[in-house]
C-alpha cells in the first residue's frame, strides 16, 4: 500500500500565524500559534503549533511530502515595493515600520523550515486568496460552489470571486489592493478605538447601538460600490499607504472629528459609526455574492478571508436568500490558510483526489487542536495538589447543567481545541441565558472585557428554530440571526441612555444571549461533532426547559482561549468562575486552595 | 524609536540600520515614483468604469507555480529580479534583498502593530 502524502501548511508573519497537517487530502490537525504560545494573535513562525500538527498526525517531519507556505512572498514583495514607488516620499515612514521584517523573516520561510523541522522537506508556495478559497470550499460538503473570500489583504488580492468544482478552485475575478473593504472596516475599527486586526469584532458587536447616520457620506466619499459588489476607496481619506495610521485628517474632518481615545468612553458617535460601516459592508458583501452567484450559476456558497468573520453580514446573505446552501471556514482568517495551502497543495500539486464527503463537511466540526487525556488532567491535578472530583460522562453532564442552572459560571474544556477564533464547546465559559445578570456578570467578573458586548448561545440542533429566525445550520457560531418574536420583551433603543443601562435591559426570555436589535450570533450542537456538549444541553433542557446556553471563549480580554490543564486552571482561578471542567474532572471554586498568584497577570495580556 | 508620524516603531533598528533603510529609500525607491505613480483620481476612476473588478493572469495555480526557488537570500532576489522583469523595479531586487541581511537575526515581532493592518 502506498504511503499516505502528508502536507502541511504554514500561515505566518502577518496575522494568526497557524499550522495545519493534511493526510491525503484529510484533515488531521489544525492550530494557531497562540494557543501554545499564549500571545493573542501571534505572528510569528508557528513551531509549536508545527510540533502539535506532527504529533497529533503521529508523524516525523521526514514523512512530510511537503509544507506548504499560504501565499507567495515574491508577489507580496512586489506588491509592497510598488505601492511605495508610488507613494513615493511619503511612503518613508511605513517603509522604516516594515521592510526590516518584509526583508528579514518574511523572505526566510525556506530557512525557518529547515532550522525547526531539522530535515529536507519540499517548500511549495500557495497564494494568499487561493488559500482562503481553498480553506472554504474543500472543507465543505459541496461538489460546486461560488466562493468569495474578502480580507484586508493578501498579495495583491483583497477580494476574490471564484468556483469550485470537484477539486478544482477557478477565480473569476479580483479586487486589488490598495481598494479593500477589509482596510476600509479596519480604518473605523481604529477611528473608534479599537485595535486594528482585533477590534473588528467589538466594531461588529457595537454597531446594533448606533444609527447608520454616516452611511451616505462612507458611500460618497470613501468608497465607491459598483452595482456588481466591486469598489474602490478614496485614498485622499486613508493613512495606511503613506503613515502608520489607517485614517487621515481628512478622514477625521469627513467624519466630524478626532478619534476616540482606546479604553475611554464609548459614545453614540462611535455607536453611529459602528453602524453606518456595518451598512456599507452588507451591502458590498450583498453584491459581491449576487454577482457570484448569476457568474457562477450555483447557489451555494464558501465564503472566507477576515470579512466573513463578520457573522452579521453572513446571516443577512441566506435570510435575505441570496444563496441556497452557506459554508463559512470557522478559522477564516489568516491562520485558516495555513489548512487551505495544505489542501490545494494536495489536491492540485499532489493530485489526491477529493473523496465524497458523506457528513456535514469536513471540518470535523473544527475540533482540530490539541486535546488532553483525562491521564494528563489528573496529572496536573495531582502534582499540584489540587482538589477535584471524577464524573463519567453521563453524570458530568447533568452536574454541569444543574451547576448552570443554578446560575453558577463554568469553564468547560473537553476535546480537542477549537481552530479559528469562535469557542464551540471544547474551550467555553458556560452560563444561563435565562439570567438577567449573566452578561454583566461574565463580562465584567470572568472576562474583564466591555460590558456592551453581547454573548452567544449554543443551542442544540433541533431546538433553534424554537428561539431563532435560521433556516440553516450554524455549527460554528458564524450567522446572526434574529431572536423569534414569541420571545422577545417589549424594548427601545434610547439614544440619550448609558450603553450600560441599555445591557441591562431584557430584551428576551433569554437576556444573556439576546443583543439589543434581537439578533444572537448562534451555535447549533450537534450530537455527531460534539457528543458531550450536545448532552449537557439535553440535561439543561431536561431541567429548565430550555435547549441553549451562554457561550463564550475561555479567556480573559487579551489572553487567547486556553489550550491546556494549566492555562484552563490559571483562569479559572483568576476570574469568578465557579466550576471548572477538564474532561472527566470537576473542580469547585469553593473547595480550591487560596491561589498564589504572584504574578500581575492583568499586566501579563495587553489589552485587544 | 518615534517614527515622523509620532507613532512608535515596533521593529527595534539601530540608527545606523535607519539610516542605510532611509538612504535606500530615498535613492532607489522614491525616484521609482515617476514611472509608478498613478494619474488615475479616485473621481476619474470612479466615473469612468462599470467594474472595479480585474482578471487574474490565469484562473487558478499550475504545478510549477507552487514550486518557487526562494530556498536562500541569493534564490530570493533571483526569482524577484525575474518577476521584476522588463518593469522599472528590476534594477532594484538584489540589492533590496542584499540589504535585508542586516535583519536577518532581527527577531521577529511578537506583537501586531495597534495602529494599522500588518501588509508589508
């Protein structure tokens, strides 16, 4: 029998950097970097994700038939001294941020590759939106479907239409650089005090505050939509060519003034502004995926690149029909294009042909990342000697939904982690949508984070349409839908209102979960992917009633999800958790030895 | 290190890399910009097309596309000299990639910039 072709993939550098490990065109293993690392969107070379990947494929790096590198560094590097030819004098300060990394690491995979896997092994190299197309459409079920990627940036591509077809990916058409709507969210991610490349989401989640007053002027000024989705923005109105900010003065001029300060108060300017780009973006990713679908004649669609992060847009584009059939790469930024090079790779370099998929896709329900054995969790447990109580499945079920019930928050790491940024169950913090205070409490005492941010539901499968307005499946939390009205409490937006005031009003039976425009970014469970959570929920159901719970990613603001015992642990203990979950191991706050944490660990994570 | 932007620069260069980085730029990019620069305004550019869309050079990635000879620095300004082929950038390549030793053992960033999206 011939030997399996193993390939890897590698995104780094940018954003999220992520390892991925193919076997004849399966997916075995995916992670990011940060997972291991413990820095919140890690660019750098994924070493350890790399050694995670190997070993979870039970592989040496010899039987790798090659790694795959996600984009082509010759292309980027023409893109970036072009556009600073053209930017000419300007252009000095961006160069002095970015050549001493553009000419350094970034042009030394070759070498990293050999220096880490210690071995000859083929380098190939993918393209940026060519890793994304292929990270969405080989992963689904599909055998034809329109895909779209939309990011900020690749080599020259920041948008692409394409067709998949078997396991062949066709692009139809590009949008290039320097015209990009994921710049152009990212410029009023900054404007309004975010981070750029992390604020997006907290933009997306701010917007339902705000009223689209400054929509037209973004569709004057800023930048132009054609009526086949393609657009180009105004660069007299954008700092990232010519300086190290997105924005301008003319920018701040056009929008009525400076931006706002990080950390400082939210205001409805920024509400408004939130809104307004929001708008903007539905309506190009709209037209993008019309155009798409009367191109391509099918109405399926595989959409990824950052932009289709944005879970808003993408529940608009199946409840407005646009499309028949949506799948979404849960990991859609840049880190899931380490598993899209892999799979192109595979399918286009090495010829493995793409097998039927008899499931809902092939993603594994993204349960691609490290998981630990209920051996190395007690191993934990007991050299430092904390208390903790085994449960077999069944019975760690029900206690789980009776602790939630009880409105106790719990952390709940079991499986392997989660790949791409949303927590599916494996790495969660779990609560009870029921309770008026879950919001407030998990934003402010477990997460530390803005209490204006809303939380997910997870819902079991066949309870969703009980709650929500989704035809479709949602399995990894990427469409907002809007809460059913048969649940929904009679609730106004106020301009004049403190955003907090406004979080604290009950907008449904199930407050935690429902945002303030009823809309709830949701997870469907299902059994097959994700037998232990679908079986908590059926206990929680069997107790209150209800099929769903508040989901939200074991962390605290700044620190990536947690990966092991010892992360899980650290955070449990740091925040007010009151139960924490490790695969058959409960443990209870109350029974904990006081923790010596020595360490100023709110200093430790930066602030997203 | 503040940038004339007052933004801080994330990537730790020593004076002496700035300037060699600041003479290159001035003296073999910059004066690219004649030939490079774009007449097209945004008004133009808006008014005079129905699409902003462009066609790639082909539909997807052949075989020999995945194989790219960038195994060293010396591979690397090769396979960018040919890209550069016949364009104003050409005469640029090796010695942009000659530079590029300097930082070679420049670590890498460990965090994004706050400030804007990481493209170079």
């Amino acid at each position: 029998m011939a030997s399996a072709k193993h390939i890897l993939g590698v995104s780094a550098f940018y954003h999220d950097s992520a390892a991925a490990l193919v076997s004849d065109g399966e997916i075995i293993a995916a992670a990011q970097e940060e997972r291991f690392s413990r820095k919140k969107h890690d660019p750098r070379f994924p070493a350890n994700a790399i050694n995670y990947c190997l070993e979870e494929g039970g592989i040496e790096a010899r039987d790798l038939a090659a790694v795959v590198f996600y984009e082509n560094p010759i292309k980027t590097m023409d893109r970036v001294v072009q556009m600073l030819a053209e930017t000419g004098e300007a252009g000095l300060g961006p160069w002095l941020e970015g050549a001493p990394g553009a000419l350094g690491t970034k042009i030394r995979f070759d070498d990293l590759v050999a220096n880490e896997l210690k071995c000859d092994v083929p380098v190939l190299y993918s393209e940026h939106h060519l890793s994304h197309a292929a990270s969405t459409y080989f992963p689904s079920a599909f055998e034809e479907a329109g895909i779209l990627t939309v990011d900020g940036v690749g080599e020259w591509a920041t948008t692409t239409l394409a067709m998949g077809r078997g396991r062949e990916i066709e692009v139809l058409e590009e949008i290039h650089f320097p015209h990009s709507l994921g710049l152009l969210y990212s410029a009023f991610t900054q404007f309004c005090g975010f981070r750029v490349n992390s604020g997006e989401y907290k933009l997306m989640g701010l917007a339902p505050y705000g009223r689209p007053v400054f929509a037209d002027i973004i569709r004057d000024e800023l930048v132009a939509i054609k009526p086949d989705g393609s657009f180009a923005l105004n660069l007299e109105y954008f700092g990232f060519l010519d300086s190290l900010s997105m924005t301008n003065s003319r920018f701040h001029e056009l929008l009525g003034g400076e931006p706002r300060e990080a950390e400082s108060r939210l205001t409805q300017r920024e509400c408004d502004l939130a809104a307004s780009i929001q708008v903007v973006t539905e309506e190009a990713v709209m037209k993008l995926v019309e155009t798409l679908v009367r191109t391509t004649g099918t109405r399926n669609l595989c959409m990824a690149g950052g932009v289709a992060l944005n879970c808003v847009a993408n529940g608009k584009v199946i409840r407005e029909g646009l499309v028949d059939d949506i799948w979404i790469q849960p990991a859609a930024g840049d880190a899931g294009g380490a598993l899209g090079a892999a799979m192109l790779a595979s399918y286009k370099y090495f010829d493995i042909p793409r097998a039927p998929c008899n499931k809902r896709d092939r993603q594994n329900g993204s349960y691609l990342g490290a998981g630990y054995s209920n051996a190395e969790v007690k191993a934990y447990l007991d050299v430092n000697e904390k208390p903790y109580q085994v449960l077999e499945n069944e019975e760690r079920a029900r206690y789980v939904a009776q602790s939630i019930a009880d409105g106790k928050i719990v952390g709940y790491m079991v499986g392997r982690m989660e790949f791409g940024p949303r927590s599916l169950g494996s790495r969660s913090i779990l609560g009870d949508p029921r309770n008026q205070d879950t919001q407030s409490t998990m934003n402010l005492k477990i997460k530390y984070r803005e209490s204006f941010r809303p939380f997910a539901p997870s819902v079991l499968d066949y309870r969703s349409k009980d709650y929500f307005d989704l035809e479709s499946d949602s399995p990894y939390m990427l469409l907002v839908a809007p809460v059913k009205e048969e649940i929904r409490l009679p609730f106004e937006l106020n301009d004049e209102e403190d955003l907090v005031d406004v979080v604290n009003r009950p907008r449904s039976s199930l407050p935690a979960i429902t945002h303030v425009d009823f809309s709830a970014r949701v997870q469907t469970v299902h059994e097959d992917t994700k037998p232990d959570y679908f079986n908590m929920l059926r206990e929680f159901e069997k107790i209150t009633g209800e099929g769903v719970v508040v989901n939200t990613s074991f962390n605290v603001r700044g620190e990536p999800p947690v990966c092991s015992p010892r992360d899980a642990y650290v955070c449990f203990m740091r925040t007010e958790m009151d139960v924490l979950v490790m695969e058959n191991c409960i443990l209870e706050k109350t029974q904990q030895p006081a923790f010596d944490d020595v360490a100023d660990w709110r200093g430790e994570y930066e602030l997203d | 290190m503040t940038l004339p932007t007052g933004v801080e620069n994330t990537n730790l260069i020593n004076s002496e890399d700035r300037e060699l980085l600041t003479t290159f730029f001035k003296q073999r990019i910059v004066p690219l910009s004649e030939d490079l620069s774009i007449k097209e305004t945004y008004a133009q550019r808006r008014a005079d097309r129905d699409s902003f869309f462009v066609k790639r050079h082909s539909p997807s990635m052949t075989r020999v596309e995945f194989e790219l000879d960038l195994k060293d620095r010396d591979a690397f300004a090769a396979t960018l000299e040919t890209h550069w082929q016949n364009r104003p950038l050409q005469p640029v390549a090796q010695d942009l990639i000659t530079l590029g030793t300097r930082f070679e053992q420049l670590d890498e960033k460990v965090d994004l910039s706050e400030f804007v999206y990481e493209m170079f």
